[in-house]
C-alpha cells in the first residue's frame, strides 16, 4: 500500500510540475509554499481555457485528491462571480463543470445550489409566458374596433421593447446545454426533471444540443433501417466520450434512451426537420416488420415498442409539425408513417392533437390563436371565383396546423351552406396527411355530444346537419380520403338506436356511386328504371352520372375490407322500426315520418349500390338466405327481399350460363327451358325457406312458390321499357348530329365525341335485345308455373286478403319501382289467366277502402302508394276506355267470372263473365269509393291525414278524377283546406294549392257521370243477402263469398252453378249510388283491414 501511495505522488508531481510548466515556463524553477485550494482554483481557470484538453485535465483533478465538496465549492464561486447583472457566463466553464459532472469529480446537487435562478422563479417564468400566449390569443379572437387596435399595438410595442432587454443569464440551462453537447444524458436529464414540461428544449440551443446527442446515437440503426432506397447519406462521426449513451442497433435498443429524450424534446423537435423525419422513417420501417411478424412471442415484445412509437407521434411528431411552418415534405414523410396505423389509431392521435396538445405550451397556444386568426381572413375572401388562390393559402396554413383549420372551416359551412362548394374546390392543395385529419374532423363535428339535442328542431333535420352531410358527399367522392372512419360511425350510430347520421351515408352513397333515390321520378325516369344498368344511367337519374367508377370502387372496397356492407344492411332494416318504437319517443310525429323515410330511402338506396357493385360471388358470401335473414336478424320481409332478390337473379344467371356451355344448343325452347331448369335449381331451396316466414294456414291460400315468385322478380324481369331505349337512341343521335353541325368544336374532339356517343348507342340497344331476351324466359317459366299458384282451399276473398296483406301492400310501398311492378303483377296474374285469382275482387279490395292504408303512410310512402294507384287505374281506365279492349283482355278470362263452377273455368261460356256496362258500373262503384275515402281524409283535420291524401290524389291525377260531380266534390273540399291552412300549416297549403291548381286544369277532361256509365239499373239476379251497399245491413260480399267457398267444397260433386258473390253486390250497390254528404266512409267489419308497412305510426 505505501508503494502504491508512493507511486501515485510520483505521478501526480510528474503532472503537475508539466502543468506548471505550462503556465511559468519563462520563469525559474524554485521552492514554493503554496495553498492547495489556490492551486485547484489554478488548475480550473487553465482548464477553462484549454476546455478541449478534457483528457489531460481531467487524470490531473482526478490525481489532485481533493474534497469533492472542495472542488465544488470552488466552481460554484467561479459561477457566483458572472451572477452579477447583464453578466454572462462563458461556455467554457460550463464545459468544465460537464465534465467533472460526467466523470463524477463533483455532484449535480451540490452544484446546482450555486446556479441561478432558482427553480421558483423558473416555474414563475414559465406561468407568465402561458398567460401572456392566453392573452394573445384572447386578443386575436376579440373583435375589436380599429381605434382599439392602434391602441393595442402601441402597448405591444411597449412590452416587445422592455423584453428585448438583455434577460438574466439562466446558468441551468447552459450547464444543460453543455452537458449534452459531451454527452452526459444521465445528468442533463436530471436537471430538466427539476423544471416545467418542455420549458429546456424551448431554448434552441438546448434543443438542437439534443437533436445533435439524438443524430449520433441513431446512426446505426438509421443506417440499417431507415435510409430509403437509393439515398445516399453521409456519414457521422461518433462522440469520443465513451459515458455517452450508446448507439443502438436495433429497434428494441429504442426504448433504453431514445424514446426518453425524445420525450423531453417534445414539439421542438421542429428545429431539426432532418431529425424528424428520421424517427419518421424508423417508425415506418418498424410498422412494417411489426405487420409481417408472425410468431406471438416476438409479437408481444413488439406490441409495447408500437406503444412508444404512438406516443412519440402524439407528444413530439404531431407538436413539431405544427411549430414547422409550411412544411408540405414533412406532413407526406409523417403520413408514410401514419398511413400504417389503423384509422382508430390516427383519429386518437388527431384527437389529442386537437384537444390537449395546443394548451400544453405557450407556443402552440400563440400558433392555434394565429392560426385561427388567418383562417378566418381567408374564409372572409372566399368566392367561386378566387377558389384557386384561397386554396392555397388554405394548403399552405393545413400543413402545420391542420385539426385548427379545418375546425374553423367545419364551423363556417355548418352556418352557411353556400360555402360548400368554393370550400371543396379550394381543398385540393392539402396533403395525404392533411385529407386523412379532416375526415377525423367530420366526424368530431357530427359526434359532437354538445350537439347531439340540436339534430332537429321539432320536425326537421337541424340545417347544419344536412350541410355536413352534403359537405362529406362532395369530398369524399372527389379527393382520395379514407372512408373506413366514417362509415364505422354511422354504424356506431345505429347501432346505438340513433337514425340521424344516416343522411352522411345518403349522401356519400349518392355522390360517390351516382345512385339518386327520390320519390320525384317523371314517368320517363321511372321508365328507364325499369331497363338494364346503362339505361339506369343514362335515363334514370337527374343528373348524369359521369365518372363514379374509381369513388364507387373506393366505397366498395371500404365496405368490404371492414366488413360493413352486411351490418350496416342489417341496422339500417331494423333501425325502420326503431325509429318508430324506439327513437320516436316524445319527437313529432311528422319528424318520425321524416326519419323513417330517411333510413328506408338509404337503405334502398345501399342495397342498390351492393346488388350493381359487388361481383356475384362477394355478394352471395356476405348476404345469408331470406329465412336467415327473417328468423336470426329480425329483418322484416320486405327488406329481406330486397337484400335477397340481386342474389337469386345471380344465381339463376350463373346457373342458365353453366347449363348452356354443358349442352350446346341454339334453338329458343332448348334456351328456355334451360332457363326454367335453372330457376327450378336456384328457386327450390327458397321455397322451402318461405314456409317458415309465415303460419302455416297462410299456405292454405297461396303455395309458397307464387310467394317466392312475386318478391323474387323486379320490373326488369316482366317488361322491356322499348319507348326508353327508343328515347335515349335518340338522344344519342341528335348529339351525333349536333357535333358534326359544330364548326366550333376541334376535329379530334369531334372525333372523340362522337365515337363515345356511337358506342352508347350500342351499347344500348344490345342491353334492349338482351332485355327482350330475359323476358321472354320469365313470361314463359310463369306460364308454366300460375297453374299452381293459388289454391282453391279457401274462399277467393281469403285468397285475395292473404295476397294483398303479405305481397302487395308491404312492397307497393317499398320503392317507387316496386309500386309501379305491383301493379303490373297483378295485370301478369290476370293476363296469364291464373286459376282461382279473381282480379275484379283484387281490384275492388285495393280500390274500396284506402283509408287506413293513406292515413298509415309516411310521406314517401303516401307518394309510392299513390304511383300504385295510379298503374292500377291506368289498367283500369283503359279497359273502361273502350269495349273492344274489354272483350280482348277481360272477356273471356276468369279473373272476371260473376259464377263460378265446380267444373272449374269454362272461356266458351260468355254467362258466367261481366259485360262490359256493367264493369263501367263497378269502376264508377270504385271512383266513388275513392272520393268518399278523400273526402273523408281531408275533413279530419289531421295532419297526416290531408298530407298523405294530397299527395296521393295529386299522384292518381291522369286517372281520377274522370266523373265530373266526384271532381267538384272534391274540389270544393280542397278549396276549403287551402282557406283553413294557408296560416296555420304553410306546408299542406302548399299542398293543396298545387293540387287544386293541377285539377283545374283537368276539369275539360272529365264527363257526366251518365257519359262515365249508364245510369239506368241492369237486370240481375243478386240473391238478396249479397247485397253489401251503404246503408245496407245484409251481410257482405266477403261473408257469401265465404258460404260459396264451402259450397264449392262441399258439393264438388253437384254440377250445377254456385254463385259467387262479388261481383253481383259491386253492381247492385253501384247502381243505387246516389249523391250524398261524405262524412264518414262505410266499413265491412268482415273484411280483414290491410297494413302495410307503416301502419305502426
């Protein structure tokens, strides 16, 4: 021990006679007795000024052996002595105190008692500086008169003059700064724990001292990972100081320090965009191998590094993107990253970012204020016409700050919808990262819970709601943004029992894929409809549907890689009854009519987009079997169908393909009946389905093929729409025409032009002979199959009450399209001269008591029961119009038998058939029925009542009314609903007028009743208890029909005539019509009432 202490003198007198040598080497050596604190005072004030020889100085303090305190004391007096005002202390001794920190010569804690200012006076300043960004803020916001502003600015002169005096000089913060700059983590750390978040990295230097500590410990695994293919990067040069923290070389390395400083570092990473966007490209490389890992145990230790790199992105990458002026490069380098979370991921991120971040530091506070400040100048100059430079002032302030903007935006439109436009059109000098934030934004203004009572006002949709929605139709269909975020909340939505959002999905579903659905339809446009896909398109629609097949893609592909085209199918069919039984609670009554249609239009609406974008194969994967979808889902039937009906036409298509290629033949029959043996394939697992959606007595009127067969067809499949194909030809043609007289127009446009117009021109009348094709098929399998359609176990009333209540009423007001195939249905079933179908008793049903059914409809649906209407006395009128027209389609059919025989129909006996007077009588018989059911809807003074029956009679108007003294009649009770509601309900004055107007100008047309039918009574024998009249007691038709039912049963075996006992009550009672007051319409209890969908309301 005495020889090591002796050889550690020698050495320490060896250093320090050099040492001395270097500061007297002019002067002679001699004996001195010196103080060894003098000394080590010396030694520090030559090391401060030869810094950079750390590795002498240090071995000769080491060797020195004084007190630590000693050595403290000392440095702490040097600090002490620059404390004096406007002093500065030099960088050198915090580069002396560094390193004695770093090689342990000295302590944090006794040292940093020597530093000023004190850590109160730290937390002071950093109060002071949030409070003055408050009032900032504060004022940006204000509205301030101009002689307030003068004033204001002459004081910030003020205040910008006294802070530009030279600030003490903050001693902590340069030991910090230069403890970085060697190296020294573990104490630099230290030192900014005992200060406010972030307040040492809001000192530049002190960041950039530590983006430089984070460049170097980065490199290697930046060198590995991080550098993009084909970059070439220079090299850095690693620290010498082997206490510095280590280089990492893999991603889990991460986690020792770099996550940790780069937690300090905060939003001031944005003095260092290299830096950034190395972290960026890290965290994108570590995405990647995070999603192609496999293995579960590798997967786990990954799971919590992914939870560090999401935080990094909230508290450092997001912040110092928004203190980087205008950086476009680095908001695409972010969204490369980005783009690998999951939407729920970023939209947390972007919440925070929104929501907390701003308020967390003084800059960011002055940034969400200014920000605030120039969107609202550039949204004050925004105009149609000046789209192009406010967009990119718009794109130049969203690179940085986003969620700020796009808020202020968001808040603007829901005030004035006349913005949308300009605003979508300005939107496309944004980033990738910039569309992705404003889809979070939509949805945050939607969700917003301070909004949620404000959706409506009483009977309406709230404005702002419907600017919000039109606002994500327009942007969502023209930029690339994802939809998966947007979509997902509209299911959240319903399945929270909330209907409103729907108008987002409308909306979206509209613009994105062109499909329009409205009650508004001309005849032509429904026409059109009827027809294949290209004529849906060119015919069918308002406005032309041009370029939706990229956006309509991205909507499919949306719904299908989240799974929630099925879900959202499903919500929507539940949610129809949920807004009445669920939603509707306290709401007016008129505002749940207006939800209802909302979510089943959307619904009609969705359904169609699936069944025309989803390939054959996806759609049958997704979509269950109708019993499935009724007993599992609770779907209604209606809706069942409808999601159903795409699925049946595929497969019967498929099937008829694949039986054609295994048997060649061209001859029409082999054709057709491959098409039957197809349906019979595709159809027979549906009909066993059907039978356990009803009871079993159902069954016993009608067989569950006719069933099956009625909701599985649409219009396409019964008839082709030629005078719409001709139309749109011709159209065609006339462009063609109008192109080449264009002496205008550019040769190669012409060109292009025309060749697109010739090559719809084909396209549609090759969809027109398909079309042809198909029908001819349908017609032909339905043949063969009405024989077993309708059975004879019950009454024919029976039959016809079970067929109206379970096809025609639920579907009649599904669609428009649908009304319109109802009532062409039933004219199929008469013309295909079914058994045991009476359409003289389907059409009086339909006919005599409409009251229930108008005043249980919603708006909409009043419209769509209307257009049935309307086909039915299209039918009727014309077998009206003309007795040769009778005896061809009625004559000899059994739809209108007035007897029946157990020998079944006989077409060769004219006796048992209604002539043609006495149908006149009937169809006036119904026009009366008609009237009197109006009359009476419009003298409730209900609501609903007059609304539905106005639309409805405005929907019938070509057809009814034709008799003179029913139009008069009424008329004079629409006169008096225009008097009585022109102040107290505007909107069924509206209604009234426009109707009363539009009968009017049809009063040239209509007749006296006697031109309508002869009045005189017709001989006929009426069994006296048929009789089934107003103000008659005997018992009604359905009651006879019932008896004569279980006569036919009974007594097969007689030959004799039964008389049924419609068709004789129809005329009897049509003949004893007289005029009288309408107060209140007849009802046969007898007669089983009819509900269509919405009878709940």
């Amino acid at each position: 021990s005495n020889a090591r202490t002796l050889c550690k003198k020698a050495s320490f007198d060896l250093k320090f006679l050099n040492f001395v040598g270097l500061i007297y080497k002019d002067y002679e050596y001699g004996c001195f007795n010196l103080d060894p604190n003098r000394v080590l005072d010396i030694i520090l004030e030559v090391y401060e000024c030869r810094s950079d020889q750390d590795e002498f100085f240090i071995p000769l303090i080491k060797s020195y052996m004084c007190e630590h305190q000693t050595l403290c004391h000392i440095l702490g007096f040097k600090f002490k002595f620059h404390q004096e005002p406007n002093g500065e202390t030099p960088s050198s001794l915090y580069h002396v105190a560094a390193a004695l920190l770093q090689h342990n010569l000295i302590a944090l804690e006794d040292l940093y008692v020597h530093l000023l200012p004190q850590d109160s006076a730290i937390v002071e300043e950093h109060k002071r500086e949030i409070l003055e960004a408050k009032q900032i803020a504060r004022k940006l916001t204000m509205v301030v008169v101009p002689s307030e502003k003068s004033e204001d600015k002459e004081k910030d002169k003020e205040k910008e003059e006294e802070k530009s005096e030279k600030p003490p000089d903050n001693q902590k913060l340069g030991l910090l700064e230069a403890l970085l700059r060697i190296g020294d983590w573990h104490h630099a750390q230290n030192i900014m724990e005992q200060m406010p978040a972030y307040y040492a990295t809001s000192h530049k230097a002190i960041a950039i001292a530590l983006c430089q500590l984070l460049h170097l410990i980065l490199e290697p695994l930046y060198r590995r990972a991080g550098v993009p293919k084909g970059a070439k990067a220079s090299l850095l040069k690693p620290l010498r100081n082997k206490q510095a923290p280590a280089p990492v070389e893999t991603f889990e390395d991460l986690s020792k320090d770099v996550f940790t400083m780069l937690g300090y570092l905060g939003p001031h990473l944005s003095h260092d965009p290299i830096l950034f966007a190395k972290i960026v490209r890290l965290g994108k490389s570590f995405m990647k191998e995070y999603q192609s890992e496999s293995k579960q145990d590798t997967k786990d230790k990954l799971d919590s590094l992914l939870s560090c790199f999401l935080s990094v992105s909230d508290q450092v990458l997001l912040p110092s993107l928004t203190l980087m002026e205008c950086n476009a490069c680095m908001s695409e380098e972010l969204w490369g990253f980005f783009k690998l979370f999951p939407y729920q991921h970023r939209y947390r991120l972007y919440g925070q970012w929104k929501n907390e971040t701003y308020s967390n530091h003084p800059l960011l506070v002055k940034v969400k204020a200014q920000t605030v400040d120039r969107a609202k100048y550039i949204m004050k100059r925004l105009t149609k016409e000046n789209v192009k430079p406010s967009g990119r002032q718009i794109g130049k302030l969203s690179h940085s700050n986003p969620t700020i903007l796009f808020d202020y935006i968001l808040s603007q439109i829901q005030w004035y919808d006349n913005l949308i436009t300009p605003v979508v059109d300005s939107l496309k000098y944004l980033t990738s990262l910039n569309y992705d934030v404003l889809a979070y934004c939509i949805i945050e203004a939607l969700a917003n819970p301070e909004k949620e009572k404000m959706k409506h006002d009483d009977t309406t949709i709230s404005s702002w709601l419907q600017s919000l929605a039109s606002l994500c139709g327009a942007v969502f269909r023209k930029y690339p943004i994802e939809l998966a975020g947007i979509l997902q909340y509209v299911t959240n939505q319903l399945k929270a029992g909330k209907s409103f959002d729907l108008l987002i999905l409308k909306e979206v579903v509209q613009k994105m894929a062109g499909i329009e659905i409205t009650d508004e339809m001309t005849v032509e446009q429904l026409e059109a409809m009827t027809g294949g896909e290209q004529l849906k398109a060119e015919g069918g629609y308002f406005g032309q549907i041009r370029n939706t097949k990229k956006s309509s893609q991205r909507l499919k592909d949306a719904l299908l890689d989240h799974e929630l085209a099925l879900p959202l199918c499903l919500l929507m069919a539940q949610q129809r009854n949920g807004v009445v039984f669920s939603e509707g609670g306290e709401k007016h009554l008129k505002l749940v009519g207006k939800l209802y249609d909302q979510c089943h239009d959307t619904l009609v609406q969705f359904g169609g987009f699936l069944a025309s974008n989803l390939s054959t194969e996806d759609y049958i994967k997704r979509v269950p079997s109708v019993d499935i979808l009724c007993n599992q889902f609770h779907t209604p039937h209606d809706a069942a169908f409808f999601l159903s009906r795409p699925m049946y036409a595929h497969q019967i298509l498929s099937k008829y393909d694949e039986l054609k290629k295994a048997e060649k033949g061209n001859r029409q029959q082999q054709k057709v009946h491959k098409y039957i043996s197809a349906c019979e394939q595709v159809m027979a697992p549906v009909h066993e389905a059907v039978v356990s959606l009803h009871p079993p007595k159902v069954w016993d009127d009608i067989r569950p093929q006719f069933y099956a067969t009625f909701w599985s067809l649409t219009m396409y499949d019964l008839a082709v729409p030629h005078n719409a194909y001709d139309r749109e030809v011709n159209k065609l043609k006339l462009q063609i025409k109008a192109i080449d007289e264009n002496a205008e127009m550019p040769l190669n446009k012409k060109k292009k032009e025309k060749e697109r117009c010739t090559a719809l021109q084909d396209k549609l009348q090759e969809e027109e002979k398909k079309q042809l094709e198909h029908v001819q098929r349908v017609l032909h399998r339905l043949k063969l199959e009405k024989d077993n359609w309708l059975l004879a176990k019950s009454t024919k009333n029976e039959t016809i009450t079970k067929f109206l209540q379970l096809c025609l009423f639920p579907r009649c007001v599904f669609s428009a399209i649908d009304a319109v195939y109802c009532a062409r249905f039933v004219e199929l079933v008469h013309q295909q001269k079914t058994p045991n179908f009476c359409t003289l008793l389907c059409y009086d049903r339909v006919f005599s008591d409409i009251i229930y059914t108008v005043a249980s409809c919603t708006e909409n649906e009043s419209r769509r029961y209307g257009r049935f209407l309307c086909c039915m006395l299209e039918t009727v009128t014309r077998w009206h119009s003309d007795k040769a027209i009778y005896e061809k389609e009625c004559g000899n059919y059994p739809g209108f038998l007035t007897i029946f025989r157990a020998s079944g129909f006989d077409g060769g006996n004219k006796a048992d058939q209604l002539d043609y007077e006495n149908f006149r009588h009937v169809v006036h018989k119904w026009h009366y029925k008609l009237t009197k059911a109006s009359v009476h809807c419009l003298e409730t003074g209900e609501y609903t009542h007059i609304r539905n029956i106005l639309i409805v009679l405005t929907k019938i108007l070509p057809y009814y009314p034709k008799v003179l003294n029913l139009g008069q009649a009424l008329e004079c009770r629409v006169h008096k609903i225009c008097q009585e509601e022109k102040e107290k309900r505007p909107d069924l004055y509206a209604l009234a007028m426009g109707y009363s107007g539009q009968l009017k100008s049809r009063k040239v047309h209509m007749v006296p009743e006697n031109e309508f039918h002869h009045k005189e009574p017709v001989n006929i024998t009426t069994p006296g208890g048929l009789q089934n009249g107003p103000g008659n007691s005997s018992k009604p038709a359905a009651a006879a029909a019932s008896t004569t039912s279980k006569n036919e049963e009974g007594t097969a075996e007689d030959a004799g005539e039964f008389c049924v006992t419609a068709i004789a009550n129809f005329i009897n009672e049509t003949i004893k019509i007289k005029w009288i007051k309408m107060s209140k319409p007849h009802f046969s209890t007898t007669i089983p009432r009819m509900h269509p969908p919405m009878s709940r309301v």
